[in-house]
C-alpha cells in the first residue's frame, strides 16, 4: 500500500489496523479468499450431530472441506448420496468450504457442530 495507517474494515472493531498487504475481507487469519458465498444453498440439521445435508445440485462436482474459525481444515468429510458426515467432528462453530472441481469457484457456509 503506501504506508499509511487506515480504520479497521471490521464493523465495530476498537484498533486502527496497518494493511501491509491485500486486505482479505476477514481476520480470521485464512490466506485463501472465498470469492463468494451463495445464498440458495442451505445446510440442514443446523446444528448438526451426525450429519448435515445440502440442497446443492452435483454434490459430486464439489471438494468439500470443513475449516474451523481460524480457517484450519478440520477434515474432508465423508459424503454418502447429499449426506454429509460429521460425527467424528468435536462440539464447536465451523466452515465448510465448498468448491467446484470444474469451475474453481468457491464459498463457505456456517455449520453448528453440536454432539451433546
């Protein structure tokens, strides 16, 4: 940038941040960026114990990981017809990232991993 300091792009965040670089839209620490998030796609039980599912079409066109709040994978969950499973997956708040094996297009949804 030009070495200037700039207000935080963080609603309601008290610390002016310096950029030294492209700003990623996030401070989660995740080097990737999510081009977009598709908002016709759902995921359902959420919160989730065992399973969750999709209403995405082609699942089997999709990579899917899921990443936790800090944008560490977690795990490339096991996909059984448009179940996803995640019952080996601990109690807590994650991503799962999906991204199309044909166009490269990517973006998240939030799931609640709930196994109490």
């Amino acid at each position: 940038m030009d070495g200037r300091w700039y207000p935080s792009e963080i609603p309601g965040a008290l610390m002016i941040r310096p950029i030294m670089k492209k700003f990623l839209g996030s401070a989660t620490g995740k080097s990737e960026v999510i081009l977009n998030e598709l908002t016709t796609v759902h995921l359902f039980p959420n919160p989730a114990k065992e399973y969750f599912e999709t209403n995405l079409p082609d699942l089997g066109n999709y990579i899917i990981e899921i990443v936790n709040m800090q944008g560490i994978k977690i795990k490339s969950p096991v996909k059984e017809e448009n179940k996803i499973l995640v019952s080996d997956i601990l109690t807590g708040f994650y991503f799962v990232t999906f991204e199309n094996k044909i166009t490269g297009q990517k973006f998240a949804k939030k799931i609640i991993i709930n196994q109490e």
